[in-house]
C-alpha cells in the first residue's frame, strides 16, 4: 500500500520526557501528537490539538520517517498519543512502521476505543497506555466522554490486557509490552475515583497504574464551580488510599506540584514542519 496516500493531522514530533518512568526513561519517548479527539472534556490540557484542531498534514510515509528520526535521536519508544479516531487508518502505517523500527510501540490514548477496531491492533502495539476517566456514567456525560463511556472502558482495557497479558521490562526498567492504565484525579471526585480502581482491579489486580494529581484549570474552566480549581491533598491522599482498598498492586503517584502547565508539551508547528523537513 502507498502510504504517502494516507494522511493524517498532528501537532507534534519530539522527545518527551514526563511520561511515566519506564515510558520515558532516560532518553525521552518518541511522541507522535495527533489531532483531534472524539471526547470533549472541557478541561482538556491539550485543548489547542483536542478541541482546536492545531495541526499539519502528515501522511503516513512521513509518519514512519517521523518515527525513524526519533529512534535515531535515541527515544526510548515510539508513543502514538491521542490516536483513537486515525485508528484504522493507522493500521497499514503501523505494519510497516513495526519493520522499520525497533523499539516498542506505544497506544497512548483516551480508553474509548470499540473492541473491534482494537482487535485490528492485535500485535501491533506492544505497550497500551489508555486512560480510565469516569466509572460514573452521569459524570462521563457532563464532563463530555458521552453516558456510554465506562461501559467502553471497561470493554477496552479488557481488550488491551488480553492482547498484552504480562508487563515486560528489559534490564533498566523499561517496559517491552504491557499495560499502564492512567486516571486522573478531578476535584470533587473522589467517588469516580475509588469506583474506577475497582474497575481496574477487577480487569486485573497486577495491572500498573498511573494515578496522576496533574489536574489544573485552563482557561475553559476556570469560572466552573467545581473544575476551576486545583485539586486538594487531601483529594489525591484519598484516591491513594482508594488504590489500596481496590487490591491494586502495582502503579505509579504523583507530587502535585505537577499540576502546572509547564509540563503540558508545546504545539510549535513551526518545530514539525522543520523536523518534516530534515526528513
């Protein structure tokens, strides 16, 4: 297949280094950032590519050179981040991407994804990194994930785990294959939050998890009565404790003085077309 006929639009190429540790490592993950997005959170930190439509045209030769110049720079992984709605197009990249590249394949995504279409993903992707935000459906439907959205969850990351049943690491902590489920703690949430890890438990109790306290407000949300705060200590020492009580084994905290934007990437365009440029 030509693949300089399949075009996508992204927002960034680089290396990323405030991933989890065994994502990021020492060297960076090779993050591809796509546009677009099928939810519609309205504190989305990512707002500029989610909801804004920020981006250039790539097509998917020029993806699998993205990906190759980023290996070359030394990433630690190739990490497709919000790439649920360019799925099945994605799928003739990513066989031919899987030939060109040899470091781990990384799913970074918001979880929604159908069973069928991940089905497609079979062997394509080593490591899966999906968000669980919402077990409660009227808070998935105000906060724009849609009512159905822990129904979907749950069915992915059923899929995901059966895809990639055993967490990998080579002999410097990296993680070859596996799961790594994120949730991010909101403010007023701490019963979403305890319900979700029970969700996660009862996929698999062994199953890493990322519980992140990274949540500010943007501008969106700042007048909101609920989300246009920070979240409190005493919130994310809860959703911690909320962890434990599910049987959760394995997973990764946060400080939250994370909770800034300077941990948010930079959309330069001007950086990606240069990049595409030396390629």
């Amino acid at each position: 297949m030509d693949l300089s006929s399949l075009v996508f639009k992204m927002a960034r190429a680089g290396l990323h280094h405030f991933e989890e540790p065994c994502i990021s490592g020492e060297r960076g993950s090779g993050t591809l950032f796509f546009s677009g997005c099928d939810l519609r959170c309205p504190f989305c930190q990512n707002y500029e590519i989610s909801k804004g439509g920020k981006g250039l045209a790539v097509n998917g030769e020029e993806l699998c050179l993205l990906a190759e110049s980023l290996v070359d720079e030394g990433a630690e992984n190739i990490n497709l981040v919000t790439p649920s709605i360019w799925l099945k197009k994605l799928i003739p990249v990513l066989e031919v991407m899987k030939t060109r590249v040899k470091v781990p394949i990384v799913w970074n995504s918001n979880g929604r994804e159908k069973v069928a279409d991940l089905e497609c993903l079979t062997g394509l992707v080593d490591v899966y990194l999906p968000d669980f935000k919402y077990s409660d459906a009227g808070l998935a439907e105000a906060y724009g994930a849609g009512v159905d959205y822990p129904e979907r969850a749950r069915a992915a990351l059923a899929e995901m785990r059966a895809q990639r049943p055993q967490d990998v690491f080579d002999d410097r902590g990296m993680m070859k294959e596996g799961v790594i489920v994120r949730h991010l703690v909101l403010p007023a949430a701490t019963e979403n939050t305890r319900d979700v890890l029970k969700e996660i438990a009862a996929v698999d109790r062994s199953m890493y998890v990322s519980l992140m306290g990274q949540y500010f407000p943007t501008p969106a949300v700042a007048a909101h009565p609920v989300l246009g705060r920070r979240i409190t200590q005493e919130e994310y020492d809860d959703a911690l404790d909320a962890f434990f009580e599910a049987g959760l084994e394995n997973g990764f905290s946060q400080e939250l003085d994370s909770a800034t934007e300077e941990y948010v990437p930079d959309f330069d365009l001007g950086l990606l077309a240069e990049r595409l440029k030396r390629r």
